[in-house]
C-alpha cells in the first residue's frame, strides 16, 4: 500500500477535526443567535449527532456509487466548504425568519438548526461508510474500528486546537476558515500528489469562491449591521460568555449579551430598584458586595449612602473591559472592582458585607444556575455579617404570576429559606427576593425616606408601600407550596426556568422528551440487540460527558474554553479504545466490564460533585480519568461490535455507527434539560448504570454471543 | 418473548406505573416540575355567560365583539381564548373570575387628566384579542381563563371591594377588557349606580356596536394606539390600524374622557415621520385636546432583543406632537422627567406638577389655568 493509499487516514482525521472544531465554533453561535438555555444548547447537539448518525444510516445504501479513488478528496472538499457556510446561514437564519429584535420561535427553531446543520451533519455521517470503504480497499482488515480511531484522533486535535488554543486568538468566522484552509490545503496536495487534477482544480476554485463570497458579504459585519439598525457599533466581542456587542444609539449606550440588552444608561428606575430595594434595608455605613450588573450606575447608587463601600464583582472579564471603556466608575476610593467567579470568591473571601445584590441572568443553564442554588445561596449567606441581606431578581411578575412562573419563584422561595430565616419576595419592575436572618423591612419607600437617601424613582411618588405590600402579600400566600430545593446536582430551578421560556411559544416542555421517546421506540425496534448495547454505550459516554461538563461548571464557572479541553480528553480516550479494541480478544466477559467500566466511571463521576469544593484538583484529576476510561470504554465497544456485526471490512458497520451516535443523541436531549433536573445527578447515574445493565444483558442476548466462543475464535475480528 | 413483545410489555408497565401508583411528595412535586400541574377542562363552568354581539351562521356563532369577526364553529374557541361554542350558543367563560385583582394609582394606567391622584380598583380575566410580540402582560392575555389562577368576583363584589379599597374607580385592564366585554360592562352598569367612575384600558380593537353600547357607562378610557402603520401593527400586533382609529373617534364623539397611549420601541414604532403622521390625523379629526402618552419600551416578553427606548427619541416624538398641534403630551416611564407635569396648552406654565403618581403643586382652579384661566379639559372632581 503506497502513501495514496493512506489518504484516507488524512481524510477521518481531518473530518473528526474539522467535525469537532466546528460543533464548538456552532454551538457556541447557536448559543448566541438563539439566545441558549440548556434545552437550545440540547437541541442543537441533539441534532447534529442524529443528522450525523443518519447519514451514516443512509449512506449504506449508496456509498458504493461512489468511486472509491475520489473519497478522500470529497471528504475534503465538503470539509472545507461547508463549515464557514454554515456559519454564515445560521447568523442570517433568526434576522430573516424572527420580526427585528424578537426571539426566533422555538418551532422554527428547531426546524431551522436541523435544516442548516444537515448539509454537513449529514454528510460528515455519510463520509464514515465511505472512508470505511476506501479503508477496506486499502486492505486494513479492521476498517470500521480504524476510521473510528483516526476520526477520534482528529477530534481531540480539532478539540485541542480550536477550542482550546485558537479560542482566545480568533472569532469563530476565522477559526472556520482556518480549518476550510486546512482541508482546502490537504485536499490540494493530496490531488496533486495522486495526480487528480479534475478534483484538485475544482478544490482550488472552492477555496477561492469561499473567500471572495467571506470578503463580498462582509462576513459578520453584514450581520451586525441586520441586527442593530440604527446603532453605532461600539464594540462586538466574541467571549466564553457569549457574544459581547456595545451600541450607541440616541444618546445612550447599551450592552448586549448574545443579543439580549445587560444594561443600558439612563436606565433610572431599574438601577435604584436594584440597589435601594436592598441597601436601604442595613443603611448605615453599609458594605456591598454587588455581583454583576452595570457597576458605575449600581455604585453610584450605594455611595449615597453615608459611610457606604461597595465591591463590584464580575466574572466576565470582556464585559469588564467594555464596561471600563464606554461606562467607566467615577474615580472612588470606595468602590473596588474585583474580576473573579462570584462562587470562588465568595467561598475564600475573608470579607464581610451587609449586603450581597446577585444580579444575574435568569437560571436557563447550568452555568447561570449554578448561583441560584442552595449552596451558592449559602456561600451568599457566609459572607454577610449576621443579619445582613441578600437581594436576588427574577423578570417581573407584577401583574400576575402564570402556574409556571409561580413554580420558578416558588422554588427559589424555598431554596433562600434553606440559608436564611425571613424571605420576601417584592414584586416590581423585576421580581425581588430580600433574604435575611434579621428584619427585612417591605415599606421601601418609608425606608428610603427614613434614610434621607436622594432617589429619583424609589420613593414614595413611585412606590407606595401599602400597594407594594398587598402585592407581596398575594404573591407570599401563591407562592406557600412544597417544592424541590435548587442544588447543584439537582438543578430544578433551570427546569422551572426552561419551562416558564416555553411558555412564551405556547409549548409544552415534554414535547422534546415525547419526541425523543418516539425516536427511541423507533430505532430499538428497528435495530439488533448487538446495536442496542452500542447505543447504551453511546447514551453512556455521553452522560459521562456531560455530567463531568456539569460538575467542572458548577465547580470553575464558565467552561466554554474547557469545553474543547473536554472533548480533547474523551475523544482521546475513544480512540485509544478503538485502536486498542482493534486487535483484542472479544469475549462476553470483556465485553460486560467494559460496558460496565463505561457505567463505573459515570457513578464515580457523579459522586465527584459533593468532593470537588474540598479537593477541587484531585477532582479534576478524577473527573479526568473518569472521562478517558468511560469513553475508552465506550471506543473498545465500538470496535468490539464492528467486528462482530458482519466481518471487519463491511461498510454496513456505518449503522452500527449510526446507533453509536442516536444513543448519544437522545442522552443529550434529555438528561441536561430534563432527567438531571427532576432526578439529580446521583439518581441519574444510578439510572445509568441499571440502563447499562439492561442493555448489556439484552446484547449479550445476540445469536452473536450464543454463538459463543465457536464462533468468535471461527472468524477473524 | 421476542424483542417487540418485550419492549410493549415494558411500556405498557411503565404507563400503568404512572397511572397509577400513588407518587410520594418529593416525586409528586418533581413530577409537577416536568409535566406540570394541569389545567382543568371542564366545558362550560359556572363563570359562563351567554355572549352578547353574535350572530349565527352556517358555519358557526360569528361574534361581533372586535374587528377578527371570529366564526366559531361548535367546540371551538375564539381568537381571544374567551370565548366558546357549546352546543350553538357562544359564551364569555371569564364572567366573574379575574386573574389580577389590584389596587392601582390612576395615573399608572395612565390616565393625567382624569381624577389624578386617586386610586383606581383595577381587574382583568385571562385572554386578548391580539398577540403584541412585546406584552407586558402575556402571562394573562395570551393564555384562556382556564389556564389562570382566578379569583371569584362577581360583579356587585367587584363594586364591593372598589369601595372598600376606598377607590375612586374601576379600572378595566391588563388584559384586554374587550374579550371580558360582559364582564366589565354589567360590573360597570353597577359601579355607575354607586357613584364610581369606570375606566377602560385597552388596545381599542373593538367593533363599533358593542363600543357605542359601552360607551354610555364607560368615564374613561385609555387606548394603546401601537403605531401608525398598518404593516406595522399586522407584524407586531397581530393586528390592524383603522379599527383602533374608529375607537378613537367614538369614543371622543361619545364624550368619553379619552387619552391615548403610544409606547415608542425601537426599530419598529420610533420613526419620527411616522409620529408626525400620527399626531396630524389626531388634530384633524380634533383630538388635539386628548392628552397623547409616549411611553419607554422595556425589553419584555419575546421583543427582548431590543435595547430600552433612549430618552432623546421619546423627546423628538414629543416635539414631533407638539409640532403638529398636540395640546397635552407625555413621556412615560421616564422618571422624573419635566414632561411627567402637565402644562396649560394657552400659556404654556406647569399647572400640574407631578412626581410619579404624587402632585408635588397645582396650579389649577376647578379645571382652569390658574395663571391664564384657560379652561383644562379633563375629569378633574370626582363629583
């Protein structure tokens, strides 16, 4: 076998590459564009794993049409072109098919993201029967197994590389192209050297349609101009956080994030609501520690206060620098600004406050959850003095609260009682909590005044506290039901959040569960049994993934940058067990600890949250070595049923590879938004693991395995 | 047992658990957490009344409420979500059971002409006749009656607790009080018999016939007008203009005290031309005198990709009014601003000067200027 041979080890590990580099790059977007919460982030991951798995399905039926010398050079062609395209329809998508600055609805939505994602999902799936193909032919006995290694191997450098490395370097646009280039570059050479000159010409002339059609549109600069008509750009930034936009706009400047309004100046009414509602509550000499927010208008409003000192803290560093650049605190010894995560800094701080304001993003992730839980509320709780108050929001209720919006407000209502002693809830221009162990007082106005504290919107002109009152009142006897406490490993609040989001479109939240049970039901069906144990593998790789991305959140914060460090990790595990399940010897005792390791890892994992506060690094460390050996489990099984399915070189293992992939969809559809809420982490891995054991013992019900030894030691794997 | 069998038999057993089995309270509130708490349907309820304004037809009761002219067919329910087809009858299912009950200052509706400083005891069912893509209240009005948490109020209690609230009158508001038309009007026909003033807030999506019979027992309205663009109000509203344009001259016609609201949002209804079109068809049909409200946007609902109103385009739009001949203009949501007073038309001096929901100085005698003696129309005594 001459190098020309061995294009197709280029082609998989520039597909796994380029596949990885760019599901983070999208995501991320589709984050962005579709202003995420967990169930958006579950969508599109959803997606781009069943497309993937059914053009895998799909193309069993006619990979053979295609001649096998020109496989590689159309993996790379499609590789290099299709990415930034996609990139380009999907910021396009929500300002053409959503009225100018309204959420896209969540129908269109999901339609969308499948219909954009399908030309490359599909056709990366489609490409693994094929490589498979050119494998075999190129005489590698194991085929599957091997395209599967290099594959992975080309995601954990895809991972490494973009989602690691050049994360902080480029915007997403520029990684894109990097990686068009890349293959674009690979594709060319590979022409030349093999003397495919039809293909190799068509390449080039695809690399310079792609980059006359990037620097015709304008790239993101089009889109940013569709999005703010009118606007003066001041700044856009692409952050772990999101996409960071500043306009300026009739005399007011304005901070996006991911397109949705932080905060804006002359925004009167909010700032003071924010900060009297709570800082009036302990108004001498008070010490306040703000969280988020615009910390130049929020200050302002503190240091009215005689004797007062405030701390703002904010973890996004990019929207500190934007906020130092077009909202700068006026120059005062007593406003400090601190960058650091809330949670961190407020489990080492040896300061004390009188007063915590939390304001932050409603709890739609787990990533902006993780302050709305029952131990980040203590961490709140630790550091204020003795009688000292916490002010947490949510959007405002003060009309009427919906059965869904009560439930939000309900629950985080018994999650601050865990921590603190009276708890009112104030409906205003936002949903106010004021949490205490001393008095909390709801006649704001009178308190204000009282104070002597200049207001231009909180007093008695606005607010009038027996209107206020009666509303709180209504509001406390709605909200006087038993609901499940927010933690960490039980995030209910995101689920009520989520919930409360579908509403808006008139949706019911088990919809997607309904939906992927159908798909489900389908494919079990459909499939083996040796199939429905690669599927359980698949399923549990990937609430391994996520479980270890949920703790790390929980843990760190922000996991954007980690997220790819992640993928490297297990994607580095999955192909160490595909080369290593290559060549090992397949028997039903291996092949049940290994599914059984796959669910060892996942309980191991879950039992890390509660470890990672005390010992955050040998957790990490744990949780590291959970995610290589649970995905080296889940890569040997791989290869273990590809080369029991039909003999090592049959391209029809691509369905296989399809199941592979559809368990792991519908583990990402429903676990983050939906069995991680309601059962917690621990149930859910211990639901794993009974899920393994099923799905084992229903695979090693195969005429395969019953076949026993015989056959397995008949017929080379 | 093969492999299908199996997987039915383990469905079937998972249903008949669900079914069934008795959850305890932490899986039962879980439980609620995902599938939520449900809503009951149960046909007709005891807050049905028969509709007014309809007419049947072959394929349905066509109500004549407001301008969607819904057909209804048997079983069905109306645009609005308020009302039913049972049996070839059309009923209202929102009679007696508002889902917000509140006591609001007066001037939040806002109403600054009419009795200013009172209180107004305000009520709303679920339901609404449009779908405004920025409705600070969509928890009530794109849902039905059904869906909300409702308090029984039938409309002497309403009168009843107007009074003990010590209120100088019923608001009607929130949600779109067209689509509780019966509702309001006979707790209005009471209220009227006790002394109380009533008042209507609402986007003016009605139809002529039931606005003139509402008329002779409505005090006071206030009437979104969203823009003036009917591509505009289709696309934001879900809606159309002419409609609201009729509402606003009957209801001047009819003496109803009548001030109108326009929230200026960026990007869709802040073009100023537009405005200047706006204010020129008000003072040609005379309605120069009805107090016009610009309001601030706040990001709400599913326009929350739009950043708040800046306070200079609610200033271009307020010089734009008083350009083309509006007397009494307004900034709304702004607090503090200078165009929260009320200035007489003839002499221009603050006559009324308001913080909030407060009057801070007056200076008007009965209705009048007090430096130039101009009359001040408005409600201005609740005698």
């Amino acid at each position: 076998m001459g190098p020309a041979g061995k294009s197709w080890k280029v082609a998989a590990l520039l597909m796994g590459g380029v596949a990885t580099g760019t599901q983070v790059v999208l995501l991320r977007e589709a984050l962005s564009a579709f202003l995420g919460n967990e169930l958006v982030i579950s969508t599109v991951l959803f997606s781009w794993l069943t497309l993937t798995g059914t053009g895998a399905w799909t193309a069993r039926y006619w990979s053979r049409r295609i001649p096998m010398r020109d496989i590689p050079l159309i993996v790379l062609g499609v590789v290099m072109f299709l990415p930034p395209v996609t990139l380009h329809v999907l910021r396009l998508f929500p300002l053409v098919c959503a009225p100018p600055g309204s959420l896209l609805d969540v129908r269109i939505f999901i339609g969308g993201s499948i219909l954009i994602l399908a030309p490359f999902c599909l056709l990366t799936g489609a490409f693994f029967p094929l490589l498979v193909r050119a494998a075999a032919e190129a005489d590698d006995v194991r085929a599957a197994a091997s395209v599967y290694a290099w594959e992975a191997l080309g995601s954990l450098m895809g991972g490494a590389l973009f989602g690691v490395l050049l994360f902080d370097i480029l915007p997403s646009q520029d990684v894109l192209l990097l990686l068009s280039g890349i293959a674009g570059l690979c594709g060319l050479a590979l022409a030349l050297y093999t003397k495919r000159w039809r293909p190799g010409s068509l390449l080039g002339a695809g690399m310079i349609i792609l980059a006359a059609v990037v620097y015709a549109t304008g790239g993101e600069r089009g889109a940013l101009s569709l999005r703010y008509p009118g606007h003066t750009i001041l700044e856009h930034t692409e952050t772990p956080y999101g996409v960071l936009d500043v306009t300026r706009f009739g005399g007011q400047t304005s901070v996006f994030l991911n397109n949705v309004p932080l905060f804006v100046t002359d925004d009167v009414a909010g700032v003071e609501e924010e900060v009297h509602f709570a800082v009036v509550q302990r108004p001498v000499s008070p010490r306040v520690l703000i969280v988020g927010g615009n910390p130049s208008s929020l200050s302002r409003e503190v240091l009215k206060y005689d004797g007062s000192d405030v701390v703002c803290l904010e973890e996004n560093s990019w929207l500190r620098s934007a906020e130092m650049k077009y909202l700068p605190v006026a120059p005062d010894a007593r406003v400090h600004l601190v960058q650091a995560d809330p949670r961190a800094y407020m489990r080492t701080t040896d300061q004390r406050y009188h007063i915590v304001i939390l304001v932050a993003p409603d709890p739609a992730t787990i990533q902006t959850n993780r302050l709305f839980t029952a131990e980040a509320l203590a961490c709140m709780h630790r550091v204020l003095v003795p009688g000292g108050v916490l002010s947490v929001s949510l959007p405002s209720s003060e009309e009427y609260a919906g059965a869904d919006a009560r439930q939000l407000r309900a629950i985080l209502l018994n999650t601050l009682k865990l921590s603190f002693a009276h708890v009112v809830l104030l409906p205003a221009g936002r949903d106010l909590f004021l949490a205490s162990d001393g008095e909390v007082r709801t006649d704001i106005a009178s308190a204000v005044h009282d104070a002597g504290i200049p207001t231009g919107y909180v007093n008695g002109d606005y607010v009038q506290d027996d209107l206020l009152q009666q509303r709180a009142q209504r509001m406390s006897t709605l909200l006087a039901v038993p609901t499940p406490v927010n933690t960490d490993g039980h995030p209910v609040l995101m689920l009520a959040q989520i919930r409360y989001w579908l509403r808006f479109f008139a949706l019911d939240a088990m919809l997607p569960v309904a939906v992927c049970a159908g798909l489900v039901a389908f494919v079990l069906l459909r499939c083996d049994r040796i199939a429905i144990g690669l599927m359980t593998a698949g399923s549990t790789g990937m609430i391994l993934e996520l479980i270890v991305i949920m703790i790390v959140q929980v843990a760190f914060g922000n996991v954007y940058k980690m997220i790819g460090g992640l993928v490297a990790i297990c994607m580095a595990g999955m192909s160490a067990g595909a080369i290593a399940g290559r060549r090992m010897r397949i028997t039903p005792r291996r092949y049940a600890a290994l599914q059984g390791g796959g669910a060892l890892a996942v309980l191991i994992a879950a039992h890390m949250l509660v470890r990672m506060g005390e010992t955050p690094v040998t957790g990490a460390v744990i949780l590291a070595g959970c995610l290589v050996s649970g995905s080296f489990a889940a890569g040997t099984v791989f290869a273990f049923c590809a080369r029991m399915r039909s003999g090592a070189q049959d391209p029809r293992v691509a369905g296989l590879y399809a199941c592979d992939l559809l368990g792991a969809a519908f583990a990402t559809l429903i676990v983050g938004p939906y069995l991680l809420p309601v059962f917690g982490v621990s149930s859910l891995a211990g639901a794993t693991a009974v899920m393994v054991l099923i799905g084992t013992g229903i695979s090693l019900t195969s005429p395969v395995w019953l076949r026993q030894r015989g056959y397995l030691e008949a017929e080379p794997m | 047992v093969r492999k299908r069998e199996f997987l039915q038999w383990c469905g079937a057993g998972v249903l008949c658990g669900l079914a069934g089995a008795p959850l305890p309270e932490r899986w039962r509130a879980n439980a609620n957490l995902l599938f939520g708490a449900g809503t009951p349907d149960d046909g007709l309820w005891r807050w049905s009344k028969e509709a007014l304004f309809v007419e049947n037809t072959g394929a349905g009761i066509h109500c004549l409420k407001c301008p969607n002219g819904c057909t209804i067919p048997d079983g069905g329910t109306g645009i609005c979500r308020n009302r039913v087809n049972v049996h070839g009858t059309l009923y209202s299912i929102a009679y007696g059971n508002p889902c917000a009950v509140h006591v609001d200052p007066i001037e939040k509706k806002p109403l600054m002409h009419f009795l200013p400083g009172t209180r107004a005891f305000s009520i709303a069912t679920a339901g609404c006749n449009l779908s405004c893509l920025n409705c600070q209240n969509w928890q009530i009005s794109q849902v039905g009656p059904k869906e909300t948490d409702n308090t029984d109020l039938m409309p002497k209690e309403v009168v009843d607790a107007c009074v003990k609230n010590e209120c100088a009158s019923i608001a009607y508001t929130y949600g779109e009080p067209t689509t509780f038309y019966e509702y309001a009007y006979d707790t209005a026909v009471l209220a009227r018999r006790r002394g109380i003033r009533n008042v209507w807030k609402s986007n003016g999506y009605i139809e002529e016939g039931p606005l003139r019979q509402l008329c002779g027992v409505i005090d006071a309205a206030n009437i979104d007008l969203k823009s003036f663009d009917d591509s505009i109000y289709g696309r934001l509203n879900a809606g159309t203009l002419a409609p609201v344009l009729r509402t606003l001259r009957i209801f001047h016609e009819m003496h109803v005290w009548l001030e109108i609201t326009n929230l200026v949002i960026p990007g869709w209804t802040d073009d100023v031309e537009m405005i200047r079109r706006m204010c020129d068809w008000l003072v040609a049909h005379g309605l120069d005198s009805v107090p016009l409200h610009f309001t601030r946007f706040l990001p709400l609902y599913k326009l929350n990709q739009v950043s708040p109103t800046p306070v200079k385009q609610l200033e271009d739009a307020h010089a734009a009014a008083v350009n083309a001949g509006m007397k009494y203009v307004y900034i709304g949501n702004v607090p503090g601003h200078p165009r929260e007073h009320t200035y007489c038309h003839q002499c221009g001096k603050m006559i009324l000067e308001r913080r909030g929901y407060t009057i801070v100085t007056t200076h008007m005698i009965k209705g009048h200027c007090a430096f130039c003696h101009a009359a001040i129309p408005g409600v201005w005594s609740p005698v």
